[in-house]
C-alpha cells in the first residue's frame, strides 16, 4: 500500500496520484488539508523522507512569506509549524513502508514505484 499526501486543488498531486493508480498499485489517499499530520507524523516522514524539517516547507506560500520568511527555527520548531499550518507542506508526499519521497517529479514518482 502506498500513502499520498493529497492535495486535490495542486496540479503536482493529482499527477502523482494519477500515475499511482495506473499503476495498479493500492493507494491510500490521505488529503492533509482536511487531515493534517501529528507532530509525531511528521517526524516519522520526515525521516523517511531523509530531510532536515525545513525541507518541507512550502518556501512560496504567502503564509511562509509574510510569517517565517528570513527567520531562524528549530528543527522541532519548524515541525509545530508545519502540524498548525499544513498547507505549508510541500506536496504530495508518497510513503510506503520506511521509504518517502516528495513527488513533485513525475520521474521520482516512477522511480519510487
């Protein structure tokens, strides 16, 4: 079973999402706008995902730039951050097991399946 963290209106995601199920592989969609992750989720992927919590950060969302923008945060910082504003994170997040991978790409999401 693979997981998405799906959001409908971004173009990226439903991409991902459409080469996931023509893939023929279950899939789990999970929309992170309506059922945001726990700060204790958000740990988990971001381990799998190998990233520093900042990494995650939407960097063009006008809520990071008239909030976050050229201000310094703590790795756990950044993940409260990120557990109170999801839309924040970036998009989609492909998890499956101990391995995660952000599918902005069509080529990482094809590597990833």
């Amino acid at each position: 079973m693979i997981q998405i963290l799906h959001n409908p209106r971004c173009a990226k995601s439903r991409q991902a999402l459409a080469i996931l199920n023509e893939s023929g592989k279950s899939v789990e969609v999970v929309e992170y706008l309506k059922n945001p992750p726990s700060v204790s989720e958000l740990q988990e992927i971001i381990a799998k995902l190998k990233i520093k919590p900042e990494e995650l950060v939407r960097k063009k969302e006008s809520l990071f730039i008239e909030n976050y923008k050229g201000k310094t945060f703590t790795d756990k910082q950044w993940i409260q951050i990120l557990a109170e504003h999801p839309v924040l994170i970036e998009r989609p997040i492909l998890i499956q097991g101990n391995k995660a991978v952000i599918g902005r790409e069509e080529a990482k999401v094809r590597a990833f399946l």
